[in-house]
C-alpha cells in the first residue's frame, strides 16, 4: 500500500488522500486554499472510489452528471507525504 499523498485536480478543487498518524487515510478537498475534511477510511483505493462515484459526502461533486474522476487510485498524481 503506497505511503503517500495522492491528488486529483477536478473543476471543484483539488482532493486529497493521504495518510494520517496511526494508520488510515483521510480525503479532503482543497478549494481557494481552503482545505475541508471529507472522511477517514481504512484504504486510499477506498477513498479514491469514493470520489469517483460521487460518495464523499460533499453535495457539489457527489451530485454532478458527470464526474470526471479516476477510476483507480493509479490514475491519481503521487507526491511526498507533508
């Protein structure tokens, strides 16, 4: 399982997965540097399907017709963990 943060840039902000101190992975989305937390899952693959088929809680992506979003977490961006 990849310790890093992973990205996706979408029409509405950036998210976020990355993992957090003591196990576990959180999503979040970035939005006119504004960060806010969309939930905290066992997997990033968890999170990342969350986002592609419009579960993360946030009412703006989840009810888009079409969301653009990976399929997989191997479509995300990788980067260091911060």
């Amino acid at each position: 399982m990849p310790k890093c943060t992973c990205s996706f840039k979408s029409e509405i902000g950036t998210f976020w997965i990355r993992p957090e101190t003591g196990g576990g992975w959180s999503l979040n989305i970035v939005s006119d540097d504004e960060i806010e937390p969309l939930g905290y899952y066992k997997s990033p693959f968890d999170a990342a399907d969350d986002v592609s088929t419009g579960n993360t809680g946030l009412g703006m992506w989840d009810r888009r017709a079409e969301k653009k979003a990976p399929a997989s977490l191997q479509e995300w961006t990788k980067g260091a963990v911060r």
